[in-house]
C-alpha cells in the first residue's frame, strides 16, 4: 500500500506539532500511577543485576510515597522532530493529488 498525498501532511502536521510541544515545554511532570509504573519496570531490570531490591520493591509496590517522575527531553529532539514534519509536509505539497 502506497502512501498518499493526505498521509504525508498529516505525519508531517503531527510532526510539527509534537515539535513545538517539545520546543516550548521544559520539563514534563508524571502522574503518580506513571511514576509507579516506571519504577516497577525499572525494579524488575535491577533485579537481575543489582542485589538491592528492597527499596524498589517497596516503591513499585506503594507502600512508600514516592515523588513524581520528571522527564526533561532533550534540546535537539524538538528541532528534529520540527525538521522531519517540516519535510514531510513539503513533500506532501510538492506531490501529485490522487483521483481522477
């Protein structure tokens, strides 16, 4: 299946805009559900290499408060992101419309 003029500017739009967000939001601040979920994946991969256990387990399992998780995106991930949509939208433009 080829993809079509309409697909190209909409992964390019979409592009743009997650661009954007990432260019003007510094730091994005997780829930608490989030927050647990990733410190029980992160406790199951330490387990196998490291033998302190017990206060990731504590934290997956909720019996200790634990503050939220902030993730800082990197600075270039915004300016590729607005790259890639930037191209994609141009090309969309630039191809010839499909139908009769």
């Amino acid at each position: 299946m080829d993809i079509n003029r309409n697909q190209f500017m909409l992964m390019g739009i979409l592009l743009l805009l997650l661009g954007l967000q990432f260019r003007f939001v510094d730091t994005f601040v997780l829930n608490e559900p989030s927050t647990r979920f990733l410190a029980k994946r992160s406790a199951q991969a330490e387990s196998t290499s490291s033998p302190w256990k017990l206060p990731m387990s504590l934290v997956a399992n909720g019996q200790v408060p634990m503050q939220r998780t902030r993730i800082r995106p990197p600075r270039w991930l915004s300016y590729a992101l607005l790259a890639m949509g930037a191209v994609l939208t141009l090309h969309s433009i630039a191809m010839k419309k499909t139908g009769p």
